[in-house]
C-alpha cells in the first residue's frame, strides 16, 4: 500500500508498509510518490511487524508491583509460509522485522519460540494469516507472554451463571491470585483473572510460586451482587485460603464452588417525620462498616403504611449503619445521626423519628431544611434499647 496524507501538525508523509517518512512542506508530493511507485515489482507484497516480551509482574513484600514491563525481543526468528514456499527474516534490534517482495499469496507468519514462551493464538486465521498482492503489505505483530498459567472453573451448577443478580442480567465476578510470600497486600498485589458466566477464568501471564488462590468479593451484598463478601482472596482469613503451586512453563488446572449467598435478615422500621406525622416512604442507605462510606451502593426505598411502618431487608453477620432520608419541601432530608446495626442474624426493629428545635414554618422562613434526629433502635430478641451513633 502507498499512501500520502498530513498528520495534525499539517506535516506531509508518504509511506510504503512500515517505512514511512515527513516530507518537506512545500515539497512536491508527486514526485516523492514515484520512486515508491518504481519500487513495486507486480507479483510481490510485503509483510511486517514486531514483537515484544511482556515480562511476568513481580512484588516485594509489602505488595508492591516490581519489575515486568513489556521489551523489544531482538535477533528472533520469523518465518512466513505459503503452500509452496517458506521465508525467514530476524527482527531487528528494536523488535522490527520485514519480509519483502513474497510473491503474491497467503501466508501464515510464526515466530520461534523461546523456552516457556508463548503468545495468544485465538483467532489465529485472522491473525496470523495474511495474503499479500501486487505491491500490499500485511501487519503481524507477536506479543510474547510466558507459558505458565492457571486454569480454572467455578464450579456453578449445569443451567446456572455464576454472577447472576436477580434481574436476570450477569455481573462478571473477580478472581485473584495473590503470592504466599508477601507480608502486606493492596489492590495491585498479585494476578486478577475475570470469571465469565459459566465459570471460566485463566490467569495469564502469571509467574511461577505459591499463591492464595480465591474470588475476590470485597464489595458491600446487595441484591443486585448478593455474594457473602471475603475480604481475602476465597475466605475471610489466608490461613483457609486455598494454596495453589505454579512450576515455570506449567498449565495447572483448577476448581473450586461458588461463595454461597449472604442470608438476608429483616428490618422492621417506624419513620416519623419533621411535621411529627408518620412517612409513606423513606430512602435508608445501608453502610457496610467493613467499607465505610460505601453506602450510597446499597440504598433501598421502603414503602410505608399509615402508621409510618415498613419492613427492609440486610444481610446477617454484617454490621450496619442505617442512613435515613427522605423528600421534605424538595429536598432530601439526611437523618444526622445514622442507627448502628451490629452483625447478627436475627430480625431487628428500628424507629426513626425525626425531630426539630423550632416548627416546620419557623425552619421553612428561616431556610434551614435539615433535621436534628433522635433515633431509637430496639433488638426485637432481648427488647433493650440500642443508642445511635452521635
């Protein structure tokens, strides 16, 4: 292919394949074309590309990512193949290479592999296969990865989709893979792998070592993601976690059951409000503390009867803050002190009653909107009352 264009600076080019060059502003286009155009034997085409090594990551051992990054591979074999005929050529000291005037045909273009080298060969006929013509040039390019990789399947039953709320609509799930060594971890320690629906997952590239091996549910159960979260890659503590070995170049295999759904637990509430009378509807945000301020992923707008009742749902074994708010004179209104739910199982009861210093006119002239709030929780087990959070 040959081409003339101007890139975003209005600089003129001219190019045949990867062998592109500026030409001069007022240079004569034409004229810079046809010696390109000379070059073309009718018959031939050309193929080109790079290939680059994309290092395994690596961590010290407070979690930190440490070396990997992607390098040019030099003085690598490549190899372009038709059904009559086979070409080499060796990249150059950037990564480059070329093959040029093949004669027109299709050809299938491989690389040597180095020991415990790989690289991605789906979709390899659209790839990797390419037909030259009359002066055509093709791009292949290889990015090698290390072989060693870890496999696996949650193991969700024959019909069902790991990762399927209740609106019918998957939510993929995260895997992780952290080394055994570290002494600290953050979110870039170790591998991540996504689970598709039917369970699949595959880290790679991923180094050889030990690594705890787990799904990686850290968020809040809501109803939409209603997983019993882990905290730790599989389990709420390593020590349970599984331990998977991985040797240099191997592909290990895996298994493990989906995390089981967290139990829900009810909530009976009374919300009162500014006007002393009972609510119809209230918007309470349920806070996991294990992930303070994270409230605003899990809100729910419970209906109420006359007398301000409704139920509302939480998941067991969590501990809660329970925001209350609701619409007055067209403004959300945020009950200040939010209830504290401790983890359990058991259904609990809880009131808000929203209180004020002065009337409603009196705070409507004054323009002040938002409540003061005096909150009482009660366990519905052992009736003792509960205070709020200040």
């Amino acid at each position: 292919m040959i081409f003339a264009y101007k890139d975003a600076n209005g600089k003129l080019g001219t190019g045949l394949c990867n062998h592109n060059q500026y030409l001069k502003s007022d240079a004569d286009v034409a004229a810079a074309i046809e010696p390109i155009q000379t070059a073309i034997t009718p018959g031939k085409g050309s193929l080109y590309g790079m290939v680059t090594y994309d290092a395994p990551p690596a961590w010290d051992k407070d979690g930190r990512p440490v070396g990997g990054g992607t390098h040019v591979v030099p003085d690598l074999l490549i190899q372009a193949n038709s059904t009559t005929n086979t070409f080499t050529s060796f990249t150059a000291k950037d990564g480059r290479y070329e093959f040029r005037d093949l004669p027109n045909g299709q050809y299938t273009v491989t690389p040597a592999l180095q020991e415990n080298w790989t690289y991605d060969q789906r979709w390899f006929d659209q790839r990797f296969v390419q037909s030259v013509s009359d002066g055509s040039c093709a791009k292949v390019d290889f990015p090698m990865q290390q072989t060693t990789r870890l496999r696996g399947r949650v193991t969700v039953a024959p019909g069902e989709q790991f990762g399927t709320p209740i609106d019918g609509t998957v939510s993929l799930q995260w895997l992780a893979a952290i080394p055994v060594g570290l002494q600290k971890t953050n979110d870039r320690s170790g591998v991540q792998a996504l689970a598709y629906p039917d369970g699949r997952f595959e880290f790679w590239p991923i180094p050889p070592g030990d690594y705890y091996v787990g799904i990686n549910i850290s968020s809040s159960p809501t109803p939409q993601n209603a997983y019993a979260p882990t905290y730790y890659p599989g389990v709420t503590d390593k020590k349970a976690a599984r331990v998977v070995h991985l040797d240099e170049g191997e592909t290990k295999y895996i298994e493990f059951p989906p995390p089981e759904f967290a139990a829900k637990r009810t909530v009976k509430l009374v919300a009162i409000g500014l006007d002393g009378r009972p609510l119809s509807k209230v918007r309470v945000q349920r806070e996991d503390l294990q992930h303070p301020g994270d409230a605003i992923n899990s809100t729910v707008d419970v209906d109420l009867d006359a007398n301000g009742s409704g139920t509302m749902e939480i998941y067991a074994g969590i501990a809660y803050h329970l925001h209350a708010s609701y619409v007055w004179l067209y403004r959300e209104e945020w009950c200040a002190a939010p209830v504290t739910v401790s983890a359990g199982s058991k259904p609990i009861e809880v009131r808000f009653v929203m209180d004020r210093n002065n009337n409603v006119d009196e705070q409507q002239a004054a323009g002040r909107y938002h409540s003061n709030c005096d909150i009482v929780v009660v366990d519905s087990a052992s009736n003792s009352p509960a205070k709020p959070t200040p």
